[in-house]
C-alpha cells in the first residue's frame, strides 16, 4: 500500500455526495448495531475528525461489534489486537528481525501498520505494551530501532475497554487517555433494539454480511470537507472557555489540555458536516463536551468521594457556562459583577 | 480597668457635649464654663475612686461628694471653710437658689440672662447627669442606658422652647453620645485580642477591620433615618411637611390659626400673610369692652429690625398676676387718659403663647402666673402656656392724645436706650434715605415729621391697597413698596416704621385685630380676616402712639384718631391745633368715622370675601402637575420599551424589505451568498430580533438562560411555552435559526419574515400569560427594569472597587500606619 502523507488527502466533496457518502456509512453499521444511531454516528464523526475513539462499557453490550463493523463499512485496512497481559509492545507496533538471506534486519511491521485498528479490551494489556500506541496515535509513525515509519491516511484507532472498576483491568495512563478524541459509552438497547437484534442475530452473525459501502478515498474527501466547516470567532471562544473552564473547576484534580481544545473543534466540525451544516454551533461543543472531555480530567479525592463522576461535573460545568456570543455582560443576569476577579479591597502588609 | 481609663474622660465630655443645646436658652457662655468645671471634677474623682479600685458605691458617693464641693466653690455663701468645703449654711444657701431659680424660670423668657439661681439649677442637672452617665457607662458597662440622662437635658431647651431647638446643638449632643457609644464598643472588640480581616489575615495596628465596614455603614444609615424620619412625619411640632403645609388653607384652618404657638421665634409677618389670605373664615376673638368706640387689640409686637425686615423680639416680663405698670403717670396736657373694662373670650382656633388685649392694661382677671406681662412691648405673653379656649378680663388705661400735645413732646435724648434700639435700621438704603430727608424737610418736630411720613401714604400719592402682594418686611420689599406702591396693611406698617426710623424716631410694627365689622352692642367678633398690623411711634413723656397707615377702606373696622387722621378720606380733617376740643373726645373722633367706616366695609369686607379665593393661587394645578409628573415619571419605562421595540422593529421591517431583492436576485437557479453589507445588515436584524425576542420572553417571565444557545433556547420554548401554537412554534424557530446563523455562520439568513415572526411569538407568549403579567409587560416591563437595575449594580460595583482602591492609596499615608512602620523599625 502506498504510503501517503498526512496532508495528502482528498479533494472536498460536494453537499450532497458528502451527505450521501456519509450516511451510506452510518445506515451500514446500523445494520450490526441497532437502535444507537447517536453512538454510531459520534463514531463516524471521531473517524473524520481524524481522532481515535474509546469505547467503554460492561462487557457484552456491543463494543467489539461497532469496532469492527465501523471497519468493515469502509474498504481499507484493518488490523485488530487482541490485547492480553502478555501482549508485547512489539506486537503492536513491529519488530525488526535479522533476514539470514540478506544478512541484515528486516523490519516486520506490527498492527498498527492499517487504517483502522482494533484494539479490543485495552485495558487489559499491561501499561507497558499500552504505552506501545502512545507515539502511533498523536504522531502517526512508528520509531522501531532508530528508524521512523509513517502511518497510513486515514488512521484510527478504536479501542474498547471494561471499566476500570472491573477485575483484571489496568487503568490507561493520563497520557494515552488524552490521545483518545472521545470515550462513548454503547449502554444497554432499548427493548425494541434488543428484540430485533435476537431476530437477526438469531441464525447468522450480521457483520459477516456486512460489505463495504466505502473506501479510503471517499474517506479522506469526507475528511478534507470536514476540515472546512466554518468555525465562527465565537465558537472558538466557547471551545476555549469549556476548556478553561475543566482547568479552573474547584472539583478537578486535572483539566483538559489543549490536545483537548483541538480534538474538541474538530470532532464538532465532523458532527456539524455529518448535520448537513457548514458552519459549527455552540450546540455542537456543548454536546460533545462529556465525550471529549470527561475521560481526560481527574476529579479531586474530594469530588471522588463523593461519588460525582467526570461526566456530571463536565455537564455541569456546560450548563454553567454563559455563551461568548453575550461575553460582555448580559442584562437577564442578575448575578453580582466579579469583575476581574480581584477583591476591590486587597491590601498587602507593608 | 484599662477600659475605664479611656471611657471615663469620654463619658464626660460626651457629657458636655450633650449640654450643648443649653447654649440655646442661655444669652452667655458663663453656664458651660462652671458646667465644665463641675464635669471635669466629677471626671477626676471618679477616676481616683477607680484608681484605688473603690466599689461601685464608693464611686457614686465620690461623684456626689466632688458634685458637692465644686457646687460650694461655684456658687458660695460666704461662711464656707477654705472656700470649698460646704457648711449648713451652704445648703440653706442651696435652697434659697433652688427656689430662686423657680421663681426665674417663670419670670424670663428665653434666653435667660446669668443669674445665680438658674446657673446654680443648671450646674446642678449637669454635673448629676455626669454622675449619672460616668455610673452607666464605666461602672455598669451600659453606655447606650447613658443616653437617657442625657436627654434629659435635651429636654430642657425643648420644653421651654416650644419652637424646637436649632439643629447645631442637637447634632453637637448626638455626636457626643455617639462617640461614647463607638468607645465603648472599640473597647469591646480590643477585649477579643487580635482582629481579623476575615480572610484570614491579621489587621494592622492602623487600620480599621474591614469587618467593622458593615457595621459603620448600617451605622450612618441608621442615623441617617432616625434624623430623616421624623423630618417628614406630620404633627411633630417643626416637621417639614408641617411648613410645607402651612398657608395652603387644606381646609383644616383650626390647627394652623394662630400660626405657630411661640412667642419667640415666631414670624408674625408670614403668618399674618397666611391669615388674611385663608379663603376660609373662622372667629378667633370675642371681645366685650366698657369703651364706646375702642381701638385696635393688639397682641404682638415686632420692634427688631434685621436686613430681612421687622422681627419679634423675645418678650420679658413680670407674671400679670401682679402689679402691672401704670400708664397714668405719664399723663400731661392734652393727654387724656380713661379706665375701661373688657372681656376677651378666645376661641378654640386662636392658639399661640400671646394674649390678645387692649393697650395698655393694668389689671387682669382669670389669668395666671404662666402669663406674663412685657411693659416695653405691652404685650401678655407665656412661655409655657397658650391662648387656646382662654377667657379673661381686664382693665385697662385707654390714653389718647392731642396733635399739639405730641408736637409738645421733646426730642428723645441720644442716650435714650429706647433711641439707640429702635431706631436701628440694618444699613441705610439710598432710595428711603432719599424719600425721608425730601418728606422731613422743614418739619420743626417729630410728631411733625411722622405725620408727613404717614401722609405720604395716602391715596393722594397713588398708594393702593390690595391683598395678594409679595409679603415681607426688608430693605429690598419696602422699596419695592414705596415703589409699586400696593399692598396691605403689612407693608404699610412697615413701611412707615422703617422711614420713622429713618428720621431718627423710634418705631415698631403692632400686631392685632381691628375692630372689625360684626359688631353687637359692646361685643366684637374678631375673625381671621380682621387680623392687622399698624405703626406705632414712641414720644419722649407720651409713650407709644399708635399710627395706621392702611387705607381704611381695605380693613374692616378700621379706626382713625385726631393725631392720625385718615388721609384718603374726603372730609380731610387737618390736623388744627384749634381743633382739640374734637380731639379731646375719642368718641367724638372716632365716632362719625368709625360707622361710617363699618358701613363701607361691609361691602369691601365681602368683595374681599369673595376676592380672596381668586386670589389665592389655586391648588389643584400643582396637584394635577404632579400627578402628570408622577404619571410621567411611571410611563418611562414603557416608553423605553416602546422604543426599543420600535427601532427593532424598524429593523426587522427592513430585513423584510430586503428580502424581496434578495429573493429576485438568484440567477439561474444557483443561490447567490450576499456577503457585504447586506450581509452584515441581515446579522444586525437577525440580532435585533433575537434580542427583542429575549426582551419579550423577560417581559412575559419566561426564564432566559444565558448558557443556552438560540437553538436550544427556540426548543425549549416550543416544548414548555408555545407547546399548540403552531404559527408561534414556526415563528420561533425561524427567530433561532435566523440567530444563530447570524452568529456562527459563513453568511446569514436573509429575506426571512422576523417581524411577523416576532409578532406571532409574542402574541402567543400574550395568550399564555396571566392578566398580571400581561399588565406589568405592558405598563412596567420587566425587561428594561431588569436592565436598569442591572446597570446600576454595575456601575456601584465599579463604584464600591474604585473607593476600595482609592481608599487602600489613601491608607499608604495614614499616620497611624507610618507610625506604626516607624515604631517597627
């Protein structure tokens, strides 16, 4: 497969062919996953906002099964680790092995070298061998004995994993959790959704049936379109003030980085061009303000204790935080001035 | 006892402080020089007793003793030991001033001269309130307790001075017991140890806790509101709606009449003013006299001339119970002089500390010590009592005299106190100086000079007599009198007093009734209207002649005599020497006129009747201007409303009429992005909308939240307001939608209907709301309260931050805190 560059993607797609292109993807997985048009879509979304997606749940809810018909939907490559404690970093990312015929190393890559990879039960590989997909994820290459290999376009990562509170599981460093653009949660389907799925999954499994309805180039266009929605000023003050605002709460041990802002913006691009629309809303970001972000901030031990979680304290923190569109002060807000925050009387000792 | 200390001093001179309204009924200082003595050795004693850790008891009695002594230094009887120490005689010596001082307080008015019986009464009550204070507040720990004694010496000034003390020494008091108080509670706090500011650091030595800021400040407005209170509540004598009130005659003419119930301060001009101008008619006197045809009764007197005209003097006299002076000595050729009789029945309108009698009595029935009796002014008076409901009888010497017997009369000496005191005018005026030296030229005596200057007011001269006049009595109205030359009986009496006094003849306005003209048999009704004022000029060896300038056809009952005979009459009695056979009879003189003139008043007494509410200025266009301005002043925010809506409805409007280009403008099916102005005036109006749309959402209390988006805000509303109106549910999305493209999107939504839109969601929002709430929309909108309100926190947020940081620069180079840098250096 040719190597391409990370700029080198496609051309932008008119409206409709993105729309259609697009949906065609999302009506395709919903063949395998039924009734999560939201999940399925904020996934697509992850995909052309050229992010990696974790995918937390209880076991036996579908994690796997939206990995791996996300896919097989688009025509390109597709690795899949099965992470155990035993895995080794090498296994993720390759191995240069002494070719006796040519009498020098050869570099044999591992499964990152795809355009999607799988990465099942994550958590369950020791830190170590998580740490393998640290350099892959934000830097797109691989640095096995000196020598830099570059990844494929479009590459993502879909990684599902237990929580945390499940036995033999190792918690993600900070560090790798902050390389993941979102964290969706698939939760149980509703009782129509689980009464079809027993209909079609009774006999056959689904994803055998599944074909693709894209590929890799479509992709990269749907990507490069994505990359134009219009971001007005005033959006992009909001990303910050969300962000700031995880950095300044008193119930935040750690706040978002500014991996996050980025991650934040674009995800909200995909969603908005996935919407039909070429400009982004606040409306987006305060949607996917807890999927972004609330797998990245550390609560305090006191927040912990009281059993708030990252996705109440960032919701919380959405629905706190005023629009930029009335940063000067709005006239319905009967709240005090705190002006710049400075107590007006502050005297210092002589 | 470090507290002690520090109160002990400061309740003694709260103490003096708090004396301070005593300065009001005082003429000299003498009283607060032994006051502060007597203070300051109770102080001292109090704090050796302290010092030798004495009981509380021990304290008291060191206080009274120390009292004691310093009484017997101040006020001895000549038989003390060393000057200081008391002996029986001393107390019998007490006695004899405590007594005198009751006698004193009933013969003078304010204010009182230094005698030793009222000095002694008020060192006395001074230095006992200083026990007292030192005993609550040191001893007791109870400074607010000491605020009782010292109203009690508020009180004093007060009762005797019914028209309220003047301000200055009443906050000099205030401030003395508020600084007791603030002492004794800096003592307190010290008691806790270190002071905090509240965030956790310690308070310089020099600064004042900021803890303490809440405090001050609910301090002043207390203060603020215990003084401001009682200002505008009515009834308390002195309140300001009380003198705003005055003279509009609401009906309630009983209260007012009168005018004021004090001799002292009262100004006789103004509420003389007031009385003949009440539309409003009410009896205050009934007067039976033996005399055949009486002159005016009289009850006041103004003799003191300031720059703002003729005032009252504080009457002093003897109580009328006892000897009154008798006029007959000073009779002489060609005065005549009889002894009448008269009852005086005041009605229950008549109420003030003067009593109404003939000039110049010489014995009175049914009245008490209370009432006292001036002989420099002849007038009756009370410091404590009043005239209201009151009859009396008395007799009196009725003196008239002849022209000639006042041409007789010589040149008062220069010395002559009464020369030196009422001839005073304040400052010679160029234009009455003038007019008196051309009038007094070659007149050979002064009974001659007064008669020119009494005829120069005649009718003659042009002069005319009319009611509804500026009233006063100053430089400036008397020559704007002599000038315009109308007015009443006010500025007539002035008038002349003034130009007297200019010829160097002693003169004063009197104040009184004429005789009116309800007449039956000997007894004279006396309304309100028949109230007068009138000159009177005193001749060396005759005394105080009476001279009415008024034209007799503008007061009702009014008398002429031989020596002031009435000018404008047509039979003009000249005054002939060879005449005093007439004269010599008052009835003779009096008589033909006095009918005469009752007749013709009668009917200028009713046209007046009927002139005076004409007049009057009518009340009800003040009270229709400032219910306008009221009406005006609540319709200001509906009108900002009206406005606002306006301007972005003009807006919205456009945004419609653009629309029709706009919708002309696509070529060959393509849609044409307008960027540009038509652009940026589509945001503005989608804006304007949407902010109309918020106004009208806090007009109707629908909740607005400012972390919604207009997407999510337009939901809401569709689900919680407008959940059946489906024109209203279209109209609102399309006001989100217009909103939010204009604020995220490459170009915004134009040629949409915001103004139709914003109609239908309003009148959807109407439909919903209760009549209250529509009501508020409608009169006073929440929307421009709400941003009103807004604006002002701000701006006294910024305030409050601005004096924060001037007042931290300030406390840079506060002397206690270099001194305290330098002490800990």
């Amino acid at each position: 497969m040719t190597q391409q560059t990370w700029d080198e993607v496609g051309g932008l797609l008119p409206h409709d062919e993105f729309r259609a292109a697009s949906e065609a993807i999302v009506a395709n997985i919903e063949q395998v996953i039924e009734g999560k048009t939201a999940t399925v879509r904020l996934a697509l979304a992850v995909l052309l906002a050229e992010g990696h997606l974790l995918i937390e749940d209880v076991p036996g809810v579908g994690k796997t099964k939206l990995a791996k018909a996300l896919a097989r939907s688009i025509d390109c490559t597709v690795r899949r680790i099965q992470f155990t404690p035993d895995l080794l970093p090498s296994d993720v990312t390759g191995v240069s092995v002494y070719n006796q015929e040519t009498h020098d190393f050869e570099f044999r890559p591992g499964a990152v070298f795809a355009n999607l990879v799988v990465g099942d039960e994550i958590n369950r590989a020791s830190p170590k061998t998580q740490s393998a997909l640290l350099e892959c994820m934000e830097e797109r290459q691989v640095t096995v004995d000196g020598v830099t290999y570059q990844l494929q376009t479009p590459f993502m990562v879909i990684a599902t994993q237990n929580p945390i509170e499940m036995e033999g599981t190792y918690p993600l460093p900070e560090a790798q959790r902050d390389r993941f653009t979102a964290r969706i949660a698939m939760g149980y389907p509703d009782a129509g959704a689980e009464l079809a799925m027993l209909d079609g999954h009774g006999a056959t499994d689904p994803l055998h049936e599944l074909r693709p309805v894209s590929d890799a180039d479509i992709v990269r266009q749907l990507i490069a379109t994505v990359r134009k929605v219009h971001v007005a000023d005033a959006v992009k003050q909001y990303a910050v003030d969300l962000v700031t605002a995880t950095r300044e709460a008193p119930d935040l041990r750690l706040g978002a980085s500014p991996r996050a802002t980025l991650q934040l913006l674009r995800t909200a691009r995909a969603v908005a061009a996935l919407e039909g629309r070429d400009y982004v809303l606040p409306d987006d970001l305060q949607a996917l303000a807890v999927p972004v972000l609330a797998h990245r901030i550390i609560p305090t031990a006191d927040a912990q204790l009281a059993r708030r979680t990252t996705d109440a304290i960032v919701s919380e923190l959405v629905h706190r935080l005023p629009l930029p569109h009335d940063r000067q002060r709005s006239p319905y807000d009967t709240r005090p001035a705190t002006g710049n925050g400075r107590a007006p009387y502050e005297p210092r000792r002589p | 006892m470090i507290a002690s200390r520090n109160i002990g001093p400061v309740a003694a001179a709260a103490t003096l402080l708090a004396a301070a309204p005593l300065s009001s009924i005082f003429e000299t200082w003498t009283w607060l020089v032994q006051s502060a003595i007597a203070v300051a050795v109770v102080a001292g004693v109090a704090a050796l007793t302290r010092l030798i850790r004495a009981p509380l008891w021990g304290q008291v009695l060191g206080m009274l003793a120390a009292l004691g002594l310093a009484l017997t230094w101040l006020f001895p009887s000549g038989g003390e030991l060393l000057t200081f120490l008391p002996t029986p005689g001393t107390f019998g010596h007490f006695a004899d001033l405590f007594t005198g001082s009751m006698q004193d307080m009933r013969s003078y008015g304010v204010e009182v001269p230094d005698t030793d019986p009222l000095l002694f009464i008020t060192v006395l009550g001074v230095g006992g309130v200083a026990v007292l204070v030192d005993v609550l507040a040191v001893g007791l720990r109870r400074p607010a307790l000491a605020g009782l004694p010292m109203l009690a010496i508020y009180s004093v000034p007060v009762a005797v001075y019914v028209d309220s003390v003047p301000p200055v020494p009443f906050v000099v008091g205030a401030a003395g017991y508020l600084w007791l108080l603030v002492t004794d509670n800096v003592d307190r706090v010290r008691r806790f140890g270190r002071r905090f500011t509240g965030d956790g650091r310690d308070v310089d030595v020099w600064e004042a806790s900021p803890l303490a800021a809440a405090g001050r400040r609910l301090a002043v407005v207390g203060v603020a509101i215990a003084v401001a209170l009682p200002l505008a509540v009515p009834g308390m004598t002195g309140g300001l709606l009380d003198t705003l009130g005055g003279g509009t005659g609401n009906g309630n003419g009983n209260g007012r009449a009168g005018a004021g119930g004090s001799s002292g301060r009262i100004d006789l001009f103004a509420s003389l003013a007031g009385q003949l101008n009440q539309s409003e008619v009410a009896d205050l006197v009934k007067v039976t006299t033996s005399e055949p045809s009486p002159f005016y009764l009289r009850y006041a007197v103004a003799d003191e001339l300031r720059p703002n005209g003729f005032q009252a003097r504080n009457p002093s006299g003897r109580p009328v119970n006892q000897n009154l002076p008798d006029p007959t000595e000073r009779a002489g050729p060609g005065v005549q002089q009889a002894r009448y009789r008269a009852t005086v029945e005041v009605t229950k309108s008549l109420s003030m500390s003067l009593m109404p009698v003939y000039a110049e009595p010489v014995r009175t029935e049914d009245l008490n010590g209370n009432w006292l009796y001036d002989p420099t002014q002849q007038v009756v008076f009370s410091n404590r009592d009043n005239s209201r409901g009151r009859k009396y009888s008395f007799d009196y010497i009725r003196s008239t005299y002849t022209p000639a017997a006042l041409r007789a009369a010589p040149p008062l000496p220069a010395e002559h106190p009464l020369n030196r005191q009422q001839t005073a005018t304040p400052g010679p005026v160029p234009e009455v100086e003038e007019l008196v030296k051309g009038l007094v030229q070659g007149k050979r005596t002064d009974y001659d000079r007064v008669l020119a200057i009494y005829r120069h007011f005649s009718a003659d001269n042009g002069f005319s007599y009319r009611l509804s006049t500026e009233s006063g009595s100053s430089g400036e109205d008397i020559v704007n009198f002599l000038t315009n030359k109308v007015g009443y009986c006010q500025q007539y009496a002035a008038a002349m007093a003034w130009l007297v006094r200019s010829a160097g003849i002693p003169a004063r306005v009197a104040f009184g009734f004429t005789n009116g003209n309800k007449q039956d048999g000997n007894t004279y009704t006396l309304t309100n209207l028949n109230l007068h004022a009138w000159t009177e000029v005193y001749f060396d060896g005759v005394g105080w002649v009476p001279f009415d300038a008024t034209p007799s056809y503008g007061v009702p009952g009014s008398t002429r005599s031989a020596w002031a005979p009435d000018i404008d009459a047509p039979e003009s009695i000249t005054p002939d020497p060879g005449a005093s056979g007439a004269a010599a009879d008052p009835g003779a003189s009096g008589g033909p006129t006095g009918p005469d003139n009752a007749d013709r008043d009668t009917d200028s007494g009713l046209s007046l009747a009927g002139q005076t509410p004409a007049e009057q200025p009518p009340v009800w266009p003040w009270w229709t201007a400032g219910l306008l301005a009221l009406l005006a002043l609540l319709a200001v925010p509906a009108l900002r409303r009206l406005a606002l809506r306006r301007r972005r409805g003009g807006r919205a409007a456009g945004a419609a009429m653009t629309a029709t280009p706009n919708e002309a403008a696509p070529v060959d099916g393509t849609r044409v992005v307008v960027v540009g102005p038509d652009a940026n005036r589509a945001r503005a109006d989608a804006h304007a909308a949407w902010a109309e749309l918020l106004d009208t959402l806090v007009d109707f209390r629908v909740r607005v939240d400012r972390t919604e988006t207009p997407r999510t805000t337009a939901d809401r509303l569709v689900r919680e307001t407008l959940n059946e109106d489906t024109a209203a549910v279209g109209a609102v999305r399309l006001l989100g939608r217009a909103e939010e493209r204009a604020r995220y999107a490459r170009d915004p939504l134009t040629g949409e209907p915001l103004a139709p839109a914003l109609r239908a969601v309003r009148g959807a929002l109407a439909a919903r709301a209760g009549r209250r709430t529509r009501l508020f929309a409608a009169l006073l909108p929440p929307s421009v309260l709400l941003r009103w309100r807004t604006t002002l926190a701000d701006t006294s947020g910024r305030m409050v931050a601005l004096t924060g940081r001037a007042r931290y620069r300030l406390l840079r180079w506060n002397p206690r805190r270099l001194l305290a840098d330098r002490a800990a250096r």
